[in-house]
C-alpha cells in the first residue's frame, strides 16, 4: 500500500514539472519579446491653453524623437525611431490654433519609423520637449487672431484679477533680453542651474547623444561670466555658455551631464531654474512652484534615451563649434570665432582635384528649382536625410552599401536639390539620375562607373557593324550642316555630301548613324521669314516774309536878289526827271545828291514780282512841278509745307541678307589721262536688312536705310547734279509685328535779316523810310520707321 502511494506522488511530481516547464518558457519569451519591441505610440491628447495648442503624445515607454519643419506645405513633422503608431492610423482633424490636422505614417526600412505630420495653419513658433514618457508639442497661436482679438478686451482690471496674481510673470512679465548671471546649486538629490535674467527667459531645451542638454534661449545676449563652470558632481559635470548671432540670435546654454537623467525647467522672478535628478519625481515635486503647475503631468518610468541616429532638437542644431572638449569650447565660444571656425572647414573636406574641380565648375553656374526644405540635424545618419529629402523632391533614391555616416546640419528654407548637393559634398558622395531616380554612392564609385561605361562605348565603336543611310536635307543646304555632324561620328565614321540631292551619304556604327538622324531632323526646319516694312517720312515747312520802301524826290526854282529881281536858278534832285507827272522811270543825273542808277534816293525794294507778292507807289507834286516826291511799299509773304513718305517693303530669310532700291542713275563726265568718259553715279531710296528671328519669337535685324536724291539745283562741273544723301544703319531687337523707329533728323534753317541805310534805319518809325526787312525760316525733319513681321510659310 505504501509502495503504491509512494509512486503516486512521484507520478505527480513529474507530471506537475512538465506542467510547468511550458509556462515558464513562455513568460520568459514573452518578456524578451516586449524587450526587444518596438514603442508605441499609446494616446494623443490636444489642449487649448490660452496663448498657444498642446498636444500630448504619450507612449507605452520612452519615446527617441527627431522633428523638423518643411514650408510647403506648412508642417511640423516628429518622427520617432523605433516606433509604432498604435491605433493612430488614420488622419487625426484638429482645428485648434494654428493646428489643422494631424497625419500619420510609417516608415518600414531601413529603421521603423512612426511619423507625425502635424499641419499649420500659419508659420507660428513651436517647442517640442519630452517628460518621460510624454512628448509635448506647444504650439504658438495665430498672432493675427491675438491682434484680431485684443480690441474687443475693453476692461482693463480683467487682467489684474485675483486668480492671476501668482504667475504675473507668465502674463505681464517682458521678455528678457539680457542674461545676467548663471548659479549652480548642488544638492544630494538635485542640481539646479539658475539663470537670471533682466525679464521672463523663454527657453528651448532638447537632449542630444552624449548626454549633454541643451538649452537655447532666443534674442538674448549673455553677460555670464566665466562662459565655463566647472561642477563635476555625482549629476553635472560641467556648464557652457555661448553666443549666436546666426541664423538668429540666441545664447546657447550646454549642460554636459554625467549619464541620461531627468531634467525639469521652472520659472521664477526673471529666472529660469533647470532641475536635474535621477528621479522624475524628485525633479518635479521640488523645481515646480504651485503657480506653474496647470495640470497633472504623468510620470516617467524611465530615464530619458537619446535617439540614436535620427535625434535633433527641437528648434535649434547644436554648432559644430560646440562639440568639441570643454577646452577647446573656451576659444570657440567667443561670437567671432563662431562664425569663423566653420570657415576652414570647407576645404579640408575637397580632399581630391575631382572635389575642387566640381566646387568651382559646377556649383556657381548650378541653378536649384526643388522645392524649399529646412533641416536641422545632429549626428544624425545621413541615410535617413536622404529619405527625408526623397519625400519631398518625389524622386525614388537608391542609395549603395558605402553610402553611410553621421550628419551635423542645420538648413533654413533652401530648395530641396541644393540641400542634397550640399549634403552630399560634405561627405564626399555624388549622385546619377537616371528618370525618376536618384542613386547615391561614393565619388569613387561613380567615377569608375561612368569610366566603364565610356570603355564600353568605346569598344562597341571599334566592334559595331557599319551601317549606311541617306538623309536628305529639305530646308536648307547639306553643306552647312556637315561641319555639326561630324562630331558626332566615331572614328570609322563618315559623311559625304550629295549636292545634286541635297542629301548626305552617312557610314558608321548604328548609335552614331541614329544619333546623327536625330540631330538632323531637329535642326533641318522650315526657315522663319521677316516681312520689313520701312517708312521713310520727310516734312518740312517754309516761311518768308519781305518787307521793302522806295522813294526819292526832287525841287527847283529861281534866286531873288532883296529887290526882287531874279538873278539865278536852282535844282534838287533826288533822283532823277520825270517826263510827267506820276511817272515813277526817272533819268540818271550825274549831279546832285542821292544819285543813283535806278532813279530813287532810298531803294530796299523787295522780291515781289509776277505771282509773288505786291507793291503800291505814290507820287506828290505841286503845280508848278517844283517839288515832286514819288514813295513805293513792296511786300512779299510766302508759307509753304511738304511731305515725302517712302515706303519700300522686303520679304527676307531668317539669317539672309535681303535688299530693295529704287531710284536715278546720273551721268557724269570724268577727265583723265586716258581721256574724257562718262561714269554713272546711283541716287537711289535701298533697304538693306538681315534678320534673325530668336526662339522667342523676337526679331533681331542689322538694317541699312539709304535715301539719296539728285539736287538740280545745285550743279557741280559738267552740269552735274550734286547728291543730297540720307543714311542710317543699325542693329535692333525688336517684337513680332511691333513698329520701331530706328532714327530722326531734325534740321531748321533761319534767316531774320534788316537791310537800310546807316543811321537814319534806327530811327523810330521814321526808320521804316531807310530800311528793309527779310525773315526766312525752314524747319526740315526725316523719321525712318521699321516693322518686322514673322511670316508662317502658310500664309504666302
């Protein structure tokens, strides 16, 4: 009986081990699966805070986060590494602030990726920072809303109101704008780094690899001295301040911890007070004052973890120049050498001829059409830029095994190709599109790529078949075009000319004779053809005015002695003896005064004659025929306006000269050793003109406009007319179909003259007795219009 029961109990000994071997496999397995898993992403919460949107986003554990921001369209973008979404799928609508809609996606390879894209209404300032297991995204609103809404405030005391009382500084406190002075005090549990400040210090802060905590305080300079403090305890080993003046300015505060810890940032009185522990509680239940805590923050059951590979801060990239080992920060934290030291930087990277080369060739003629991208990374792994930038340019990107390394970069707003150039020069790398693909690899690689596949040309010129064709050439002439073709044959290739045809016999391998019919079949196209049209335009105005007097006089009678006998005889003439009265032909006297040939004392007659002008004569005279006076008044008044338009008009091939004249041919003799022979000299309206049209549609034209005319009225030897000649020659750009006006002469002639006799013609009124007036004015003008035209072959 007891040998019975005895093998009962170990029957079920054995069979309560087996049981429990399974379950406990089980549990371990479970464990190492939840281990090694990737986050997820447990809840997303949205809050209206007055000034500004919050959203929470809570994980199943610590959360490594990287964000950036694109501009087109507006978006803050968070993804974090090694994660998952959750339940969170599909898009998320918001509608709070400047937030719109939340969209969500995963990225596979080459990392697991969960990415939030949250959408902005307006381009707003935001901060990301992590507590625990909580990210928290504040988000600025509108400001256009807060100036929209601030004048319906009317009641001033809604702001002095009681509840608000504790946490004046949050609400009426000025920004700083001066940082003062910087404390450390070392507890057991805590250090707490105080920063003072001339009004309330806004800050972003973000952990970065090597546990170092950044902390950026915008439009602030610093007055802290020493820019380092050695603390070196069980939290912090040392702290850094710099300045930055670009691409904002900013003072920079680094705190080097000594291992991932918790850190918390409250303010006081113009301080910022920045708490760091080994615990989360300790941090928040000792830095927060009761005025600032708004509402419940969850707890982190963990210490924070710097992402890996894809960590970036939330406003700001960390400088290169702060990097480096607390003694060599003492000389680049100075503002100079900040922007100095990347300087050198450049060129200790172009390692190669081939990097140098590039950097000057290629860069400065280089034009960048992508769509605008901000970066902003640290010592993150440049294939995950790559990926990014392959999301916003469209293109699929391909990058090779060699393709690795650490990125430090901060980009504002630059087109989205020459953030890639940029990108991949700093590491040596270069990329080929081929369509809609980018592959990225080393230098090296490309340049033995592209090195094969010109062997490979080369040995398929030595190997190909010959081919022959015939190309017929329809809009132009096969001689112009060989010498551009022959430079797309290979070294057993040839071309002959056909002139009968007008073809081009072409032997070579298959890729150059089509290349070679491509080439052709772009560039033989019907010519453009130029309607110019010219207008040549002569005006001119003539004005003449004569005004003229004549008059002479005569007077004789006998001398008397006091008795009144006559002794004697006298005469005055002023002219000359009239057969009769009113007879105005006097006879030349040979004594006297006044004597002249025409019978007048005063003669200013003007050009008045047969249909020209007019002339009035008086004579008085008294019955005795003693005295006699004969007086004329002469006037002429001419007004005259011409106008010549000359109008030739050509038809011309694009690039070929083309001409038109009309006009004389003049004989002249010409006397020499050989004799007396007569030559011809051409007077004649020519247009000359070359055009070319652009691909534009514009016309470009070397015009020459002659208009030469024979003046018969002015004869050189022989009775030769002379020539009056009109010229113009220049090169224009001009519209299709507009008019231009390619040159003008202007020319006046003037005459105002007065003709009279010495002394008496200065007289006041009386002077119009001894004078003669001449005014002649010709103004003279020529204008040369142009009007070019494009003329399709089908309307001719």
């Amino acid at each position: 009986m007891k040998k019975m029961y005895l093998t009962i109990g170990v029957m079920l000994i054995i069979f309560g081990l087996f049981a429990c071997s399974p379950k406990a496999s089980q549990v371990k397995d479970t464990s190492a699966e939840k281990k090694a898993g990737a986050a997820k992403i447990a809840k997303i919460d949205v809050k209206d805070l007055g000034d500004k949107t919050q959203l929470i986003i809570e994980g199943d554990s610590v959360l490594s986060y990287t964000t950036f921001k694109l501009s087109d369209p507006l978006r803050l973008v968070i993804d974090f590494s090694d994660a998952t979404l959750g339940a969170y799928k599909d898009k998320i609508i918001i509608n709070q602030g400047a937030i719109t809609d939340i969209i969500p996606s995963e990225i596979g390879e080459p990392r697991r990726i969960a990415r939030l894209e949250i959408a902005l209404s307006q381009l707003v300032d935001s901060n990301v920072r992590q507590e625990g297991q909580r990210i928290i995204v504040d988000v600025e609103k509108p400001k256009v809303s807060e100036a929209e809404g601030a004048p319906k405030i009317t009641e001033v005391p809604l702001v002095k109101e009681e509840p608000l009382k504790p946490q004046p500084s949050e609400i009426t406190g000025k920004a700083a704008a001066v940082l003062s002075k910087l404390d450390v005090k070392r507890e057991d549990a805590v250090t707490r780094v105080i920063v003072s400040g001339d009004g309330e210090i806004n800050a972003n802060t973000m952990m970065v690899s090597g546990n170092r905590l950044v902390v950026d305080v915008p439009n602030t300079v610093s007055n802290i001295k020493p820019q380092i403090i050695s603390v070196n305890n069980h939290l912090l080993k040392r702290v850094r301040i710099g300045q930055h003046t670009k691409p904002e300015k900013k003072v920079r505060i680094v705190l080097d911890l000594t291992a991932q810890l918790f850190y918390n940032l409250s303010k006081e009185n113009n301080k910022l007070i920045v708490t760091i522990s080994k615990e989360a509680a300790v941090a928040k239940k000792e830095d927060i004052p009761p005025s600032e805590v708004k509402e419940p923050a969850a707890e982190p059951k963990g210490p924070i973890i710097a992402a890996k590979e894809l960590e970036k801060p939330v406003k700001e990239a960390k400088p290169k120049e702060e990097m480096p080992p607390a003694p060599k920060e003492e000389i680049a934290i100075q503002p100079e050498k900040l922007a100095e030291k990347p300087v050198p930087a450049v060129p200790k990277r172009a390692v190669t001829e081939k990097d140098i080369f590039t950097y000057k060739e290629v860069v400065p003629s280089k034009r960048y059409t992508g769509k605008r991208i901000s970066l902003d990374f640290q010592d993150a792994d440049i294939r995950n830029i790559l990926r990014l930038i392959a999301d916003v340019s469209g293109y699929n990107l391909a990058a090779g095994d060699d393709v690795k390394g650490k990125v430090t970069i901060k980009l504002l707003n630059v087109p989205w190709d020459q953030a890639l150039d940029i990108l991949l020069k700093m590491n040596n790398f270069g990329y080929l599109k081929e369509g809609n693909i980018i592959r990225v690899a080393t230098l090296k690689n490309i340049e033995d790529q592209l090195t094969a596949e010109a062997k490979a040309r080369e040995a398929e010129q030595k190997a190909g078949e010959l081919i022959t064709k015939i190309i017929y050439i329809n809009y132009g002439s096969a001689k112009d075009f060989i010498e551009t073709l022959k430079r797309s044959l290979s070294p057993r290739g040839s071309i002959v000319v056909e002139d009968k045809t007008n073809a081009m016999i072409v032997k070579d391998i298959a890729k150059s004779v089509d290349e070679i019919t491509e080439m052709v079949r772009t560039l033989d196209r019907k010519v453009p053809q130029v309607m110019i049209e010219a207008r040549i335009v002569e005006a001119d105005t003539t004005y003449v005015r004569e005004l003229g007097v004549q008059w002479g006089a005569d007077q004789s009678g006998w001398v008397t002695s006091r008795s009144g006998r006559r002794t004697g005889s006298y005469s005055i003439y002023g002219g000359g003896t009239k057969e009769k009265p009113g007879n105005t032909t006097y006879t030349p006297l040979t004594n006297g005064f006044g004597v002249n040939d025409t019978g007048f004392l005063v003669n200013l007659p003007s050009a008045v004659g047969a249909g020209s002008g007019g002339a009035i004569g008086v004579m008085f005279s008294n019955l005795a025929q003693s005295f006699n006076l004969d007086f004329q008044l002469s006037a002429m008044e001419s007004n005259g306006k011409g106008k010549v338009l000359s109008n030739p008009k050509i038809l011309a091939l694009n690039n070929k000269e083309a001409y038109i004249q009309t006009g004389y041919r003049i004989p002249y003799e010409s006397t020499s050793t050989q004799g007396t022979k007569t030559e011809w000299v051409d007077a004649v309206l020519q247009l000359k003109v070359t055009p070319h049209v652009t691909p534009d549609n514009h016309i470009m034209m070397s015009i020459k406009v002659e208009k030469n005319e024979p003046d018969f009225a002015n004869r050189a030897a022989g009775n030769a007319p002379t020539i009056t000649t009109k010229e113009a020659k220049t090169d224009v750009l001009v519209n299709n179909g507009d008019t231009l006006v390619i040159g003008g002469i202007y020319k006046k002639r003037s005459d105002d003259s007065v003709r009279g006799v010495p002394w008496f013609s200065r007289i006041p009124i009386l002077g119009w007795l001894f004078k003669k007036e001449y005014i002649y004015d010709k103004p003279e003008e020529l204008v040369i219009f142009i009007t070019p035209k494009i003329t399709k072959l089908e309307a001719l």
